[in-house]
C-alpha cells in the first residue's frame, strides 16, 4: 500500500525538522532545573536564577506557538491532499470497465470511494513524523540519563521489553478486529442503501421492520467489535502510560534516593530531579513509539482496501493507442458469441450487418440478447468468441472513448441526475443554444409538456426523475440523446411507455434523420415503430435472421 506521493513525502520531511526543534526545545527545561537546584540557588547567583526561570517559562510557550501554527499548516495541507486522494480512487473506479461494477457491489464501492483519507494523510505526515523524531529523542536521553548517572540511566533498559511485548501481543487482536469492523461497515452500507433503492417494493411488502432489525443486529455486531477494540486499546495505554511508567518513575526515584543516602558521589538532588524529569521525557517517546507502532498498523488495516484502488488499471490505460471510431461503410458481428457469465451464453455465432446511412430494426423475445449488441458496440463488453468489425477493422483496435463519443445509445431506462430539466440536457452537451435544447424537445415531442411546467426546462426532475413519469422521462431520454448530434444512434424500446400516437411521430422523426444519412439501429417489440427500417432482422437463440428489407415501402 503505497499512496503517498512525492509531495507528502517532502512534507513528511519539513516536519520532522519542526518536529525536532520542538522536541530539542524541551530538553532544555530539565537541565535548567537541576542548574537552578544544584548551582545557582546554592551560589545565590540571583541573576542567573532569574534568567534561568526565564527561559524555563519561555521555552513551553515558544514550543506551543511552533506547535499550534504548525498543526494549522498541517490540517490544511492534509485536507487538500486527502480529498486529491478520495478524487483519484474515484476516478480510477469511474474508469472501469463495465464488467468490474458486474462483480462488485456497488454500495460497498461507494463505501470504501467514499471514506475519509485525511485521516491517513495526518497520520502519515504528522504522527510518522513525530515517531521518527521519538526515536532519536528517545536515544538523545538515554544518553544524557548514562551521563548523569550511568546506573540510573541503564536501569531505563528495562524498561523497552516491559513496555513492548505485551502491547504487541495485545494489539494482534486489534488488527483482526480492526479488519473485521471495515468489512462489516461496507456490508452496513450495503443494507442500507438497499433500503432505499427498493424504498416502493419495502412499503407494499410492509418489510421495514424487518429491514430496519436486519440494520440494527449488524450495527449491534459492529458495536460489540469497537468495544472490543476500545477495551483492548485502553488496556494497552493503561500498562504503557500506567502500569510500567509508574512502576520504572519509582524505581529510577528510589534507586536515587538510595544512592543519595549512600552518600553517592556526582549524583545531587537537583541531578535526581533532572533524571526523573528526562525519564518522564523518556517514556512519553517510549510509549509514543510503541503506540505510533500499534496506530499504523490499524491504518495500514483500515485503508487496505481503500489504497488498493488507487493501482486499478482501467479503460483509459487499457485503450491508450487505439484507433478513432469511424464509419464508413458498416458494422458487422461475424460468428459472435456472448455471456455474462460462462454457462449461459446470450449470443451464440451471431452474423449481423448493421449499415451505415439505414434505419436497421432489431426485434426478438426478451433475453435474446439484443440490448448486449449494444452494449458490445459501445465497448462495454468484449465478445468471447468471434469478431466486431467496423468498416473491417475489430472493434478490439478502436478507442472505446472513442466509440461513445460519436455513437449514442437513447435507452427506455434513462438515470436523471438531480437537478432541473435544463441541468440534465446539458450534462451531454454543455454547450447547446436555448435553439438546440427546443429543437431536440420538439423532436421528443416533449415542448409541450416543459410548456405547462410552472418554470418550464428549469423545472426540478428530483432525485432520479422521480417526480416525472415514466413516459416524460422516456421522452427526455430521447431529447437528451438528440441533443448530442451524433449520426450514429442505437435506440433500446425507445418508444415502450409511449402511446401509439406519440409513438408514430417519433418513428417519423427518426425516419427524417435516416433520409439524412443518419444510421439508426433500432430495438422494439412493436413491429410499428419500425415501419421505415430498411431492414428487419429477428435475433433468437442468439442469432439473426432477416425478416424484411425495404418494409416501408
């Protein structure tokens, strides 16, 4: 798991600079103490003392401000760079290939695309940052402690394996548990989301207590886990920052003691105190380390599988090279077969011609596999067996981008963002005219219903296009899709929630582009819509047999 880049990297450096001069700063205080006990209040050196309280005040204050504009610095940089990060796992998501969101869940992808990676960012720039100084800090004042008093200062070593094993052992249950909560949160997601895509079918069925209980027993789970993992962690602090601190701050004060009594040469009480001020300094780093140790492997934990996405290669990598889409002539299915998984093929040898300038009618029973041709057009999916050639080149060699930029798919199900009418439109055509958006509503005979809307194509669809009927929504499928201006149109039961009149004004609009030299493939159960095909062919058990040519005459 490597997201961080270069930038971070850098960052990560410039803090360990600050963070050491911090930590450089606080290791003044102690000597000053043990000076002013032993030197200058016995020296009566009233100036010095003076100076030397000073500056024993001063430094925390100074090391405070450093720390407080530091942290502003930081949390802004870490923000920025987080969401940098959110955005590129989205769009490496974004850019998969179809088949990918077939296999994944979709909720938990959102789960995971939408989990906050700042979190990560700070730890990595700021905590790793201030472990790496622990540590040289840490060895700093052990040395200092083997100056002051070598006995005393090598007593601290027994501190390290004290300290450690026990919170490593502690913390392997953290990391399965740590693991175990992320997994069930994005199933927790998953549940939920259900819910309200499936808001209608909940209601009929009377089945929201029983989805809303199904929520709260995987809640109470996860909830059992954090307590588990809260438990653990305060167990851990308690035996660093408790149990072991106190035990070495009383031993380390008493060996002393001791010694002083004894009559110790070189080891003064102003000493003793600078001994026990530099070992608190020394298990803070201790403990610090240790914890930063047990913290980054519940992040490395947590954002696993967040992270991961970051190295998905997908269509843009895939693509890269390939031809431009261009049609001159025709598209052709030679001995083409297909599945979406490996026991059932829809398509099986299909043989189909789809030519350019003409008005090709598709129709068959459901399931035949009509709708994949277009999907296999538009390089959402590959054939297993056979070959696509357009104008005799595969399709294999042709940008998909490409493809879906000059080729347009108007389907009966349209997903309409929340926004108004207008917002919609030119989500496919950013740049159309107020004249475009009225040509391409007239065209899905739809400027009359905008017209008696209160604030007519600025008029809100709602979420998905919910407060529009399946028919006006239909319709607005098919002005969308005429707004792009593409000459190369499959139309998916365009015409299915229509009524036969508006139905047989659409077949005559799409009959004017044909004569234009438009190529229309288009896909109905209704022999009607397609009374100007030029040609007619019926897909069934996964092939194709032409029924008619020239059935508008």
């Amino acid at each position: 798991m490597k997201p961080m880049s270069k930038d971070i990297r850098k960052r990560r450096l410039v803090s360990i600079v600050v963070f050491a001069l911090i930590q450089a700063l606080t290791l003044v205080s102690p000597y000053l103490m043990g000076a002013i006990i032993d030197d200058y209040i016995p020296g009566r050196k009233t100036g010095q003392i003076a100076a030397g309280i000073f500056f024993f005040v001063l430094i925390p204050f100074v090391t405070i401000l450093l720390q407080t504009l530091y942290n502003y610095l930081t949390i802004k940089y870490v923000r920025k760079k987080g969401n940098e990060i959110a955005l590129q796992i989205m769009e490496r998501l974004v850019y998969q290939e179809k088949s990918y969101f077939d296999r994944e869940n979709s909720l938990e992808l959102l789960s995971y695309a939408s989990k906050e990676t700042v979190g990560y960012i700070n730890f990595y720039v700021a905590e790793m940052s201030q472990y790496y100084v622990s540590i040289v800090i840490a060895a700093i004042v052990f040395l200092i402690l083997c100056f002051l008093h070598p006995a005393l200062g090598g007593l601290q070593l027994l501190y390290l394996p004290i300290a450690y094993f026990p919170v490593r052992l502690i913390m392997k249950n953290v990391d399965r548990e740590i693991q175990a909560v992320v997994a069930e949160n994005a199933k927790i997601n998953q549940v939920k989301g259900d819910i309200f895509q499936a808001i209608e079918f909940i209601k009929l069925s009377r089945l929201e207590q029983r989805k809303l209980a199904e929520v709260d027993r995987k809640n109470q789970s996860v909830n059992g886990i954090w307590g588990k993992i809260s438990a653990l962690d305060t167990l851990c602090g308690i035996w660093t920052s408790g149990f072991a601190t106190v035990l070495f701050t009383g031993l380390t004060f008493g060996a002393g003691a001791m010694l002083i009594l004894l009559g110790e040469r070189g080891l003064q009480v102003g000493q003793l105190v600078s001994v026990i001020s530099y070992c608190g300094i020394f298990y803070a780093k201790v403990n610090f380390i240790l914890r930063t140790v047990v913290d980054k492997k519940k992040k490395e934990n947590e954002y696993k599988n967040v992270f991961s996405y970051l190295e998905l290669e997908g269509e843009r990598e895939k693509e890269k090279g390939k031809r431009p889409f261009e049609l001159a002539a025709k598209i052709e299915f030679r001995n083409c077969t297909f599945g979406y998984n490996e026991t059932e093929p829809i398509l099986q040898g299909l043989n189909i011609s789809l030519e350019k300038g003409k008005w090709t009618g598709i129709v068959g029973a459901s399931g035949s596999g009509k709708s994949t041709m277009f999907d296999i057009i538009m390089k959402l999916y590959g054939v297993s067996d056979g070959e696509v050639y357009v104008d005799g080149t595969d399709i294999n060699q042709i940008d998909c981008f490409s493809v879906r930029g000059q080729v347009t798919k108007i389907s009966q199900n349209v997903f309409l963002f929340p926004g108004t009418l207008e917002d919609n439109l030119r989500l496919v055509r950013p740049d159309a005219t107020q004249e475009d958006i009225r040509r391409a509503l007239d065209f899905a005979c739809l400027s009359d219903y905008v017209s008696t809307l209160p604030e007519g194509i600025r008029t809100d669809v709602g979420e998905a296009g919910k407060l529009m009927s399946g028919g006006e929504k239909q319709r607005l499928s098919i002005a969308m899709g005429i707004l792009r201006d593409n000459k190369v149109l499959l139309l998916d039961e365009v015409s299915s929630n229509l009524d036969p009149k508006v139905e047989d004004i659409l077949a005559e609009h799409f009959h004017s582009l044909a004569e234009r030299g438009y190529t229309i493939i288009s896909i109905s159960h209704r022999m009607e819509f397609l009374k100007y095909a030029d040609v007619i062919y019926e897909i069934k058990k996964g092939q194709a047999t032409e029924l008619s040519r020239g059935f508008a005459n």
